[in-house]
C-alpha cells in the first residue's frame, strides 16, 4: 500500500482537505427504483417478453415485474452479445431513461447492471475511477477528517459525499442541498487557513523595540484617528513580542494617513536603527521632508537615492531611500525594516531587503504599507500567513464627485477646469496610450495635447516611460495648472492643490486602477470632481464604481466583475480561485473559520 503522501502527489494534493474536498462530479446510482417516473433515470429488474431483429437494430419488449408494466427498448449495432444478454425468457437487471412514446414507455439506452443498490461516485481525474475509489476509500474516514480537525457535521457531509446512502440526501432538484456548498465553503476556507498557518515560519527578532511613541503622536499638528491609533498599538505589541520577529502589512487607501504611522514605528524603534524602502525617488523625498517636519529633531534621518544622498547613513536612526539601499553593503544594524507602497516592489527586492537586516537565525521586524485595497476577505484569508492591519478611513472627509461623462459634456467640463484654476487649483487628465493607436477609440496625449496647450497655460506632460517624470511632477506641483498623463501617476506624490482628475476612456481600466487615480485629488479634503469619459455612459462598472469611495467596497466590486482578488503580495497564494467559497459574498464564513483556527492555534 502506497503511504498518504504519495497517494496524494498522485493526485497533485497537498492536503488530505484537499482530496475530501475532491468531490465526485456525479453518481452512478443502481437503487432500485420505487416508482416510474418520465424522464428520469431508472434501476429496474425486467424479463425479457420478446425481441425483434431490425437489420442492425433489435427491439426488445420488456416486463417489469413490481410495476406490472411493459417497456420497450431499442438496440442500435447489436452483437452477439446482446442477443445472448437479451434472449427471450432472461431476467436481468437494466437501467436506462424513461421516455414516453405515444402511450407506450420506452427505455432510452438501456444497459445491464450487475451490481444493484449501490452508489457508485465517479471522479473527474485522469486516474481510473476504481483508483481514485480507491485512493478515497483508504484515506477518508471519520478518524481522518477528525484529525484533521473537521467538525461532526462537517466530516458527516464529506463522508456522504463520498460514500453515499441516498442521492436524495445530497441533491434537491439536482443540485447541491444548501447546507452541503455551506459546509464545503466551511472546509474549503479552513483548509486554506492551515495550509497558509503551516506556511508561516516565524523567527526571533533581532532587538525587542519599545520605544515609547506618547510624545511623538502629542507633538503632531493633527489628532491621529483612532484606527491609526489602533494600527499603532498593533505595532507596538508586534515589535515588542520577544518570540517572534514582526511581518505585518498594513493596508489602507490613498490618503488614509499611512505615513505616520511608519513614523510612528521609527520611534518606537528607537535607539536602535530603522529602514524606509519606498518604490520611487520621488516618494522617497516625500517620506524624506515628512520624516524632517513631524520627527523629533533629535532624532537623525538620512535618505539614500542613486546618486543621490543626504545625510550619514551609517550614523543615522531612521534610513529612507530607493531600492538604491539594496546595494549597500556597509549599512549599519537595522531592526526595523519597512517597505511603503510595497506592491510596487517585486518578491525578490523585499526578500532583499529583509536579508540585509537579518542576521543568522533572527530577524529583523518587518512592516509592509500597500494602498491597493483588498476585499476584507482576501485580508482575512491572507492573515494567517502575515499579520494584516486594515485602515479603512481617511483622516479628511474626501469630498469627490464622480461624474460619468461623454463627447457632449465636453464643454461644461472645459468650463469647469477653466473655474477650478482661477482658484488655483490643478487637474489631471489621463490618457490611455502616448502616441495615436488604431485600437483605442480615444485621444492620445500627443493628439491631445495641442488643444490644452493652446488654450491652457503651465500645460505638463508626463508618462511612464518619460525619463524626466520625477521632475515634471515635482514642477507642476508648483507651478502646474493642468497635467497630462498616463496611469503612470497611479502612485506618485501628494499633490494637495488638485482638485479635478478626467480619466479618458476609463471603462478600458480596472477598478483598482481607476479608484488609485481618484484618489489623487481632494487628498486635504478640498472639493473635488473625477471624470470618467466614455463612449459607453452605460457601463454598469462605472456606474458602481461612481457610487462609492470606499477602497475597500471598491475591492468587492471588483472581484463581483472580475471574480478574483488582487495580489497583496507575490509569495501568497491569494487571488487563488475557490471552487466553493465566493470572496465577494462569504465574509460572514470566512470570519468565522478564521476566529476558529486563531483559537485552535493550528
Ligand atoms: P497614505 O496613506 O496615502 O500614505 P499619507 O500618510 O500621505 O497617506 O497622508 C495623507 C495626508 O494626510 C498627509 O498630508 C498627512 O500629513 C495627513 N494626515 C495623516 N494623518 C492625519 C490625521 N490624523 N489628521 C489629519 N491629517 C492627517
Ligand atoms: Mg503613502
């Protein structure tokens, strides 16, 4: 007998879940039938009255005993065989559909069975079916499922769906009874829960931090809100756990007010040192000047960039720079590593960056900041594997109207950009594509651009592969009044006098994207317009997607029209499909299943 481990290989499971979950794709049931019913399938004993021989074809006349029926059946490529199955006088028993023909019953592709009252489940897989029966039958038990820590009702539906008693105990109107997708949701989530638990290696960290961070919070211009608040005492317990090394993400939208709380975390790593990666120069120098304006001055920041630094960083407290600090190989003993907009980063330059601050067997304390939002669920089923801090509020009530706009409004906008700069506002216009393309029934930026320079002053352009982008952003913050742009500025810096984004052809985009480049305007809360300019005014995504502002929600909604999940980060194993769970519509299961697994500590 081949062991566990092997059998499931076999079948590409890592789980003995995963093969109780592999359910049978359908039955071949042989109960005898009680009653006759049209259309359906049906399990008879039958004699055989008579037959007639019809070139290739033969037709049988059948007696059904415990009905007192007749019924005929018609062969199609007879051989011997079924002349001798089905010679006069036999008794046997056949199963087949029932079909009515005028008032005569008939039998639709007949066959003889063998073996009567009996559930027989076929599996889709490539193995035979008597292996995988097999296979099922050796591993799948009520022990098993227990031990695996499965509940009554739980190991009660997977043992039915395997070994079925009765049909009717699964399926109401041939399809699954409710409570059985509800327990198979149940089991899905919990497997991915221990799977990803038993993923999870966690090591001592490198220092115990427990700086204390009253003064900073108390110096700042503005009152924290309270689940920054919140985010901050998560930290605080992550850093000084002297078990095991922090690995948090924290996730929250554009402008939720993320900033401070890496501030936050480098004071509470004091005196020892910290590390800030952030994905772009330009960033980098945001971080750089906020770290100045709120730190205490007596705390030291240094900022690495290529070819650019300031200040010691091998004296320094708090280190924030590019992916420049990755190739450092004389930076002092950090204890805190942290990465902002750490989507922008691939797996290997965190894992990087990681490395550098570890030293043998502990670690250093890492914390994670992403602005894509993810559906709660997905946070949910991602925190078994790191540790995940929603924020969900903006510190400023964002004040943005979203309109949906075509050919037609192009005048009132105009008139409104035109008003929204006398006020010393900026807007942003977004293109889909630089130069002219014959697929995109939309303006370029380089069609584009000749009328807004002509009738606009301090016009800037920019775009992804614009080598001088860092620059022209940093001028039209000052100077600016409208910019052009692709996606490019999905992240970028804080532009606070931006009051007006028009996104061209934006049912082309995703909601993420389309939500990031909302997020650029009203971030202090001045009034505020998003555009969307469509051929398509219809379109149910945008529609939705201009009834909220909730990144969160707007996660949801997307996974609803996509029907998956973005990527926190590239080593989980999130935006898997489920087969049973939905992520949009299961947060009540998925909550539950995780408190569950919390608690076993499995
Ligand atoms: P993000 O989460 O996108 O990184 P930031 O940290 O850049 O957001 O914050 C956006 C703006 O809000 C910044 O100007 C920041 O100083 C300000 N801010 C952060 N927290 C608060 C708060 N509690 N009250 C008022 N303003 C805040
Ligand atoms: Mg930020």
């Amino acid at each position: 007998m081949q062991n566990q481990k092997e059998m499931l290989s076999k079948l590409k499971f890592s789980s003995l879940l995963d093969l109780a979950l592999f359910i049978p794709s359908n039955y071949d049931d042989t109960t005898l039938s009680d009653s006759l019913i049209i259309g359906e399938q049906i399990t008879v004993l039958a004699h055989v009255e008579s037959i007639k021989s019809l070139g290739n074809k033969l037709q049988i006349n059948l007696f059904l005993p415990k009905f007192k029926r007749f019924v005929t059946a018609t062969l199609f490529k007879v051989t011997p065989y079924h002349f001798a199955t089905f010679a006069v006088g036999n008794e046997l028993f056949i199963q087949g559909k029932l079909t009515l023909f005028g008032s005569y019953l008939q039998l639709s592709q007949p066959k003889k069975i063998t073996t009567i009252d009996k559930i027989i489940p076929k599996y889709k897989t490539t193995l035979r079916n008597s292996e995988i029966l097999q296979i099922i039958e050796s591993l799948i038990s009520y022990e098993s499922l227990k031990n695996e820590g499965l509940n009554e009702v739980e190991i009660q539906t997977i043992l039915m769906l395997h070994f079925p008693k009765n049909l009717n105990d699964i399926f109401l109107n041939k399809t699954y009874k409710s409570d059985i997708t509800k327990t198979l949701k149940i089991i899905e989530a919990y497997n991915h829960f221990k799977k990803l638990k038993g993923k999870r290696v966690d090591f001592p960290p490198s220092m115990i931090l427990t700086h204390d961070t009253n003064s900073f919070v108390a110096s700042l211009p503005f009152r924290l809100t309270d689940e920054q608040l919140s985010v901050i005492d998560e930290i605080k317990l992550d850093l000084s756990n002297p078990l095991k090394a922090a690995k948090r993400v924290v996730i929250g939208d554009v402008g939720s007010g993320k900033t401070i709380i890496i501030l936050a975390s480098a004071v509470m790593a004091l005196p020892h040192k910290s590390i800030l990666m952030a994905p772009t120069s330009l960033l980098a120098l945001q971080l750089y000047e906020e770290a100045m304006k709120f730190l205490p001055k007596s705390m030291s920041v240094a900022l690495v960039m290529q070819g650019k630094n300031i200040g010691d960083y091998k004296e320094a407290d708090f280190i924030i720079g590019t992916h420049a600090l990755l190739y450092k190989d004389d930076l002092p003993q950090i204890d805190l590593v942290m990465v902002d907009e750490q989507h922008r980063f691939g797996t290997n330059q965190r894992n990087m960056l990681s490395h550098l601050a570890s030293r043998k067997d502990k670690k250093a304390h890492i914390l994670q900041f992403s602005a894509t939002p993810i559906p709660r669920t997905q946070a949910m089923m991602d925190s078994a594997l790191v540790d995940v801090s929603l924020i969900t509020k903006t510190p400023f009530i964002k004040d943005i109207s979203t309109h949906i706009i075509s050919k037609e409004d192009f005048s009132p906008l105009l008139s409104h950009i035109k008003d929204e700069i006398s006020k010393k506002h900026q807007v942003l216009i977004v293109y889909p594509l630089v130069e002219e393309s014959e697929q995109i029934p939309y303006q370029s930026i380089e069609e584009a651009r000749g009328f807004w320079e002509k009738n606009f002053e301090n016009v800037y352009i920019t775009h992804g592969k614009d080598k001088e982008k860092d620059e022209v952003l940093l001028s039209f913050r000052e100077k600016g009044n409208i910019l052009l742009a692709t996606t490019v500025v999905e992240v970028g810096i804080s532009l606070p006098r931006l009051t007006v984004v028009v996104i061209v052809g934006a049912e082309r985009l995703g909601l993420a994207t389309l939500h990031q480049l909302r997020g650029r305007v009203g971030r202090l809360g001045l009034k505020s317009h998003c555009y969307l300019y469509t051929h398509n005014r219809q379109n149910e995504r945008l529609m939705k997607f201009a009834n909220t502002t909730s990144g969160f929600d707007i996660a949801r909604l997307d996974l609803e029209f996509r029907n998956s999940g973005d990527i926190i980060d590239g080593t989980m194993q999130s935006g898997q499909k489920f087969k049973w769970l939905d992520m949009a519509n299961d947060e009540e299961i998925i909550k539950k299943v995780m408190m569950r697994v919390e608690n076993r500590l499995i």
